[in-house]
C-alpha cells in the first residue's frame, strides 16, 4: 500500500497539519509508504517524501509522476471552488482511490454549510469520492446532505489520545519561563485576529493584581507576530508574556501539561483537538462557546468577552485549583485515529 496526502504540512503545527503527520509518522513505522504534498505557504520541512510545489500546476504534475494506491485530501477553512476542483481532479485519476479528511467542525452551520445538498457541483464531486472522514457529527450530517452515502462517510476524531501523553524535552526559553512563574496560562493557535490574543495579554494585567507570579505563554505563528510583539513591549509586565513561535507537537503538549490554564478565546472556532488534548492532559480549559466544546470546559460567550471577563474567570479557576487539584490526566484507551484511518485505507484496497 503507497498513501499520498494532500494539505498543510507542518509547521506551523495547526490541528490539521498535525493530524497529516501523526497519519504519516504512524504509516512510516509500520513500513507503509507515505509521501505528503504540502500546499501552503510554509515550506520549512525539507523531509525525504514531503513535496513542496508553487503552482496547481506543480500539484497536477505531482499526481501523474507519484506513484501511490491512495490519495488522501486534508481540507480545513471553507470549501473552496479551487480546493472542490483539485477533490474533482483526484477522483479522474487513474488506479488509485481517494480519501478526503474535512476538518472544518464550524462550517456546517455557516451559510454555505446550511445551503448543502445533492443538486449542487460539490454533491456532484463528493459522492466521486472513496471515502469521506468527519471529524464530527455535524460534518457526516452535512456530506450526507450533499448526496453521499451514508456509508462512504466515516466520523474519525483527529484527537489521538496518545499523543497527548508526551515526555518531551521543552526549548529553554519554555523551561526557564515555566520556572519562574506560576500560575501559568498557556494558548495555542495561529497569531491571527480571530484568536483575540491582544485581548489575552490585557486581561493578564488584572490576573496579576491577584496572582503577581503569574506568566502567559503564546504558542503559533502568523501575520500578527510583530504586533503582538509590539503590543508586549508597551507593557510593564511584559516579561509575563512569552510570545514564543512555532513549537514541535510534543513540545506543546509538554507544555499545555505544565500549565495551569489552557485558554482558547476564539472569535470562530470548530472541534479544536488542542483544548481536547488539555482536557485530557488535566489541564482546566477557558474557551469561548462555539456550540461544540467538549464536556469540561469553562465557556464564555463571545459577546460579553472583555479582558476584564476573562480575567474574572482565570481568577475562578485559579482559585478553584487552591481548593481542588489539577485533574490526573485521562490515560482511558482510545484507539489512535490513525489506526481507524489505516483501517479504512485497508478497506478500499481490497477493492482495489
């Protein structure tokens, strides 16, 4: 068997680009071959079988001159006529079968989510497909609004349990920020507007009247960076934040354990394996309410979200935590989300 995927390919180590390589890393070691076709901008990765074209052109070459049993599609964000065109394209390809991975948990409910149904071009391309992995219901509901058969459409978590557990070592500007400072609040996400981190780095202000040790770690990349830098430096607390880039998976989930506070203040937001992979690490969990977070989290709605209500409710859960412990974390057995999608990859080969 010879997979070959196709979306973000880390880093920066979003919930999707994480999801490709936990699939990649699981195939390699158990000698499955698996090459990636990275269409971002972010072309850091220089690993043997990792592909970085600058054009659809590029891509389509790609395709023919590969060779594979099985093309696997990562699509995060909207359902673009470009990204339903190279779903389209895949399915022309000859002896291989397609496999697509929809990782938008809020799209269904977005208008053009609302609007899905057998009639329409996308219908038309999806139902060509092998398989369609949701990573939650609402996503099957909304493939299966589009035609395709119920049977074709699988729900696959990208949350892999295991991985959650993690015994890495942490960059020393981590190490040396976790030691000597507690409380710590730790966020994870792109450095875009959406993820309102100006507003985090404000309502520390007001945590640390109360909690004066306390420390704020921001891990991700993106076009706010040297905002978000400038915006620091105007603080005297600013050696209270750290504004630290990219970080390997392993090193993030190390560090979401340390902490004391997973925040995740989302203008929009679908299933964010992060705030699960905290959960399940013990860590309590502040996140704006987006309809789908999972049992345990501390919800704030978007609308009354200030840094004063934020602050507010760090301090409720900071104080919480004198009284009650942080959670063990959760080791119950899942199954890894890969072995499911190495499970369906088995599937339709033997129809091959």
């Amino acid at each position: 068997m010879r997979v070959l995927q196709i979306g973000p390919y880390p880093p920066p180590y979003g919930g999707v680009q994480v999801n490709i390589l936990s699939i990649r890393r699981f195939l390699l070691e158990r000698g499955i071959d698996c090459s990636v076709i990275n269409v971002t901008r972010h072309r850091n990765a220089s690993e043997p079988g990792v592909y970085h074209p600058t054009s659809a052109l590029e891509v389509a070459r790609l395709l023919w001159q590969l060779d594979y049993d099985i093309i696997h599609l990562h699509i995060g964000g909207n359902l673009t006529s470009r990204l339903v065109g190279l779903c389209f394209y895949c399915t022309m390809l000859p002896s291989c079968k397609t496999v697509l991975t929809f990782h938008s948990g809020g799209y269904p409910s977005s208008p053009a989510g609302e609007k899905a149904n057998p009639w329409t071009l996308k219908g038309y391309v999806f139902r060509r497909l092998d398989r369609i992995i949701a990573v939650n219901e609402k996503i099957r509901e909304m493939f299966i609004k589009f035609g395709v058969p119920q049977e074709k459409v699988r729900l696959i978590s990208p949350f892999d349990p295991c991985a959650a557990v993690s015994n890495a070592e942490l960059p020393c500007q981590i190490r040396g920020f976790l030691d000597s400072h507690s409380p710590i609040l730790v966020t994870v996400g792109l450095l875009e507007p959406e993820y309102n981190l100006h507003l985090q780095i404000d309502s520390l202000e007001l945590v640390l009247k109360k909690f004066p040790q306390a420390g704020l770690i921001i891990i991700g990349s993106g076009s706010l960076e040297q905002s978000l830098r400038d915006h620091i430096s105007t603080k005297e607390y600013s050696d209270h934040v750290l504004l630290c880039g990219d970080v390997v998976h392993e090193a993030t989930l190390k560090t979401i354990s340390e902490a004391d506070v997973f925040l995740r203040t989302t203008q929009y937001d679908g299933d964010s394996i992060s705030v699960r992979e905290a959960l399940h690490l013990g860590v309590p969990v502040i996140a704006t309410d987006n309809g789908m977070r999972p049992l345990g989290v501390h919800l704030t709605s978007l609308t009354e979200l200030t840094p004063k209500r934020l602050a507010e409710q760090i301090e409720f859960v900071l104080s919480d935590l004198s009284r009650n412990p942080k959670m063990s974390p959760d080791r119950t057995y899942q199954e890894a989300p890969s072995a499911k999608v190495l499970e369906l990859y088995r599937e339709i080969c033997a129809r091959l």
